[in-house]
C-alpha cells in the first residue's frame, strides 16, 4: 500500500495524532492550538513573545501562512511581515520605553533556524544588558576578490 493509500485509511483519532505531533509549532499558535503572549496581530501576521528570551520584551513576528525561509515567501507576503517587524519594534520602544533593539533571522538549520517557519525575531536593547553580537573577522588575501567574484559571476 502506497503513503497516500494508507493516510486515507487512518481514522479521525489517528490523524489527529500525526497532526498534534508533527505540525509546525508556530502554526499551532497561530492557530490558537498552542497558547501565546500575543503583542501585535493583523490579517497576515502575528507577533508574540518568545518563550526563552534573549531580554525581556523579545518577540516573535511570523506570517500567518506557513513559509519556510525567506527564499519560500512570495514578495507581497514579505512586504507585510517587514512591515509588521518594524510595527513591533515601534510598540517596543514607545511601550516598553526601550532606546533600540536588534532584528535578526536565523534562516536555515545551520543559521541556527530551529523552528521551521519564518520569523523575524527583535530584541530590546538596554544600556548594560550585556547582549554581544556575533563575532567579527577579517579576510585573508585575495579571500574578499574571490567571494565578490563568486557572488558577480
Ligand atoms: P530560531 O532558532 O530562530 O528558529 O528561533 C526559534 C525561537 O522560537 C526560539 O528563540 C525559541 O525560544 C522560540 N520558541 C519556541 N517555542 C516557542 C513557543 N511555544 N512560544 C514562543 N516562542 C517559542
Ligand atoms: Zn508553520
């Protein structure tokens, strides 16, 4: 029996299971099957409070519709989540009374992505909060005409 043939044969309680199980958790927020901290919502996105945060107020802000990585939402759908990132990051500052924050995308597994589905996340700064950024390096010779030649080829 093929994959399809046997997903048709499982009964409600069993697909309801694989569903519980295997669906993407930040789908499950939005659709209200898991709860959240909601901070900002509108027709195609939702930003809420991450669970483990970086600083107090970090937040979350994802497409409704479930995509990936940056290269799977089509341009209009990121138009609007970028909108909504800056909406956020606004709310946080007039709100919490933050002077700045960062915006950061793990995009992919080894950018440190864990969860499958795009999401902006934005971190209050605060003076002393002892928040580092990535380390910085330097190129070694002819490392820097190589990449820029990759990258206009
Ligand atoms: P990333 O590593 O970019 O995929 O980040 C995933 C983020 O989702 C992490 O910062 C987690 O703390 C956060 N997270 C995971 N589960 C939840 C949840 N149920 N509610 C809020 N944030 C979550
Ligand atoms: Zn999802």
């Amino acid at each position: 029996m093929g994959l399809c043939e046997r997903l048709l044969s499982l009964n409600s309680y069993k697909i309801f299971i694989i569903h519980i199980v295997f669906m993407c958790i930040f789908c499950k927020i939005i659709n209200g099957e898991l709860p959240s901290y909601k901070v900002y919502e509108d027709e195609n996105n939702l930003a809420f409070l991450d669970i483990a945060p970086v600083n107090p107020g970090h937040t979350l802000v994802v497409p409704k519709k479930h995509y990936e990585n940056m290269e799977k939402i089509p341009a209009a759908d990121l138009q609007s989540l970028i909108l909504a990132v800056k909406k956020v990051g606004r709310l946080l500052k007039e709100k919490l009374g933050v002077p700045g924050y960062n915006i950061s995308v793990n995009n992919d597994p080894i950018a440190g992505q864990i969860v499958p589905h795009l999401h902006f996340h934005i971190m209050p700064r605060r003076p002393g909060d002892g928040y580092e950024l990535w380390k910085q390096g330097e190129y070694k010779e002819g490392e820097a005409e190589e990449i820029i030649n990759k990258l206009l080829s």
